[in-house]
C-alpha cells in the first residue's frame, strides 16, 4: 500500500496570478508558510518553512485573487515539481480557511 497525504496548516503567500494550462485547466501556484512546535525523541522542536503549493481546477479559480491573509489548511499530496526536478510541490485539493 502506498500513502501520499499531506494535511498542513499555513498562511499563504507569494500568490501568483491565475494561468491556464495548455488544454484550459486553472491552475494558482503560491507558497504556504508553515510554523509549529513539534514533539521528536522526548523533546520539542520548531518546525519553520515554506512549501511550494499548486492548485488546479474549481480550487484554482475558487482561490484565485481571494486568496486571505489567514491561516488555511491545505491537503493534498506532494509530487516533483516536474519529470525531471526533485523539488518537492504539494498539490492542493482542498483548502479551508480559519475563521
């Protein structure tokens, strides 16, 4: 059995404008700036970064230009940005917004 989900709360940031794949699909590309403390072997540690996050179809439009200064949690699941990168891109497939 093979797991790909992700669930990780952030705020975005380095929202790019709302382009069209070659066959018309919506897609938003933006950063989610992630902080936590974490539990690791009897201790805590801060968790701080930034992960490159694309959405595409209704989410994409849905997100485009309304995209809030808020935390979200966004799930999806994590691919290379391409064939032949290793850079690591969560693809969004929901998106919620804190209140």
């Amino acid at each position: 059995m093979s797991l790909n989900e992700v669930r990780l709360t952030g705020i975005a940031h380095d929202v790019l404008d709302l382009r069209f794949t070659p066959a018309g699909i919506p897609v938003l590309e933006f950063r989610l700036r992630h902080a936590s403390v974490q539990a690791e072997a009897g201790g805590s540690r801060r968790v701080e970064l930034d992960l490159p996050t694309i959405a595409f179809g209704a989410l994409a439009q849905r997100l485009a230009g309304q995209v809030p200064a808020g935390e979200m949690i966004a799930q999806g699941f994590l691919a290379p940005r391409s064939l032949r990168s290793t850079q690591v891109v969560l693809h969004a497939r929901e998106i919620e917004f804190s209140a």
